[in-house]
C-alpha cells in the first residue's frame, strides 16, 4: 500500500487534473488512516509529504521505481499474474489494484496471504539471477566470475539455493535480449533484486 500510494504520487507530477494538489495532501493522511504510519521510512514519508511539482529528479526516479516494487509485492500476495521479463509493469493498474485514498484498502490488507512460499523463492532466485547476468556481460572475464558468487552468496544467505536449472534459465532469457534491450532492463532489475531481496530480509522498511 505504501509503495503503491508513492508510486501515484510520482504520477501527479504528470497530471493536469484540477484537483491534483488535494489528491498529493490526502495520500499521507490516508495510508495513517490504514494503520500504516508506523511502516513509513522517512524517505516514503518526505516523498509523501513533498507539495506537488516540488519533487526532486531523484525523488521522482525513487517514487516512480516504487510501482515496480509495489507490483512484485502484489504478485507475492495473489494480486496480479506473472511479471514481464523484459518490461517494466504497467503501474496504471495500481491505484484500482489497490483501491488506493479508497476506504476499500483495509479489506484488502486484512485479507492478504502469500503465495506458496517456494513460488516466491523461484521469482526472487530468477530475479537475482537475471540481473546477475546483466552485470557479468558488461565486466567480462575474470570479474564476471565474481559477480556470480557475489549474487549466489546474496540468495544462499536469503535461504535461497541456486540450481544449475536455474542459471541455465537466467542466461536464455538475457541472451533472447538485444543489446539495447539489455541496457533498458539493468535499472529494472536492479528494483526487482530490491524488491524480491526484501521480502527475504529482516529489513523492516523498504528503502533502508
């Protein structure tokens, strides 16, 4: 809910509505209403409390990233179907996702359960291997190596076992990548490694 309600609010920078400065005013109140004020880091709370068209160029990269995160997390509870591999998700879903400044919100938080927890595990691994791949295409050999066993040791000590199965399906989905493509996606996955990281940490906001 959180994530969400950030990532809306990177998305009233764009807007002309003419009640847009109300709407940026009732998102802090309305996540405190939902029991949530205590979950706020200070980050999400300056980006929620920043009057609209005051945002910084990085508070909006931050604020805009959160729908990803957001919509990983939406996958974890059922919410939503598969990610797409190659593109980010498609944020304009979140605010009726997530019944966001609608009183409807609370059910949905009382009536969240995860996926089966091997599910989540496959995504997380996938996740990190994907973008593990990234970045060993870009150093080359000999640091490419230490990449992988950087990124391995981060799942092993989530709980995470990487398979060979696994890598194997990490390298087809990048090498199936244009170069370009490859480019594009290394910020995407870098949130999603964030993202999937998380729910497997003892992390207890977000953005720490």
């Amino acid at each position: 809910m959180i994530l969400g309600a950030v990532a809306f609010r990177a998305s009233l920078e764009e807007t002309s509505h003419p009640r847009v400065v109300e709407i940026t005013h009732r998102l802090l109140p309305w996540l405190c209403d939902l029991g949530c004020d205590d979950e706020i880091d200070p980050i999400e709370r300056e980006l929620l409390e920043t009057p609209r068209g005051q945002l910084s160029d990085s508070q909006w990269i931050d604020a805009n990233w959160a729908g990803e995160a957001a919509t990983i997390f939406c996958w974890a509870l059922n919410l939503v179907g598969g990610l797409n591999e190659v593109n980010p998700a498609d944020q304009s879903v979140l605010p009726d996702l997530l019944c966001i400044l609608k009183p409807e919100a609370a059910a949905i938080i009382q009536s969240a359960s995860l996926r089966d927890s091997a599910e989540i595990e496959d995504m997380c691994r996938q996740i990190v291997m994907i973008r593990s791949v990234l970045q060993e295409m870009r150093v080359g050999l000999p640091g490419s190596d230490v990449i992988r066993r950087l990124n391995v040791q981060r799942l092993s000590e989530a709980g995470i076992v990487v398979t060979e199965d696994a890598a194997k399906r990490a390298s087809a989905i990048v090498a199936g990548m244009t170069p370009q493509g490859r480019d594009q996606v290394a910020g995407l996955y870098f949130v999603r490694d964030h993202a999937a990281l998380w729910l497997f940490s003892d992390r207890s906001k977000y953005f720490d």
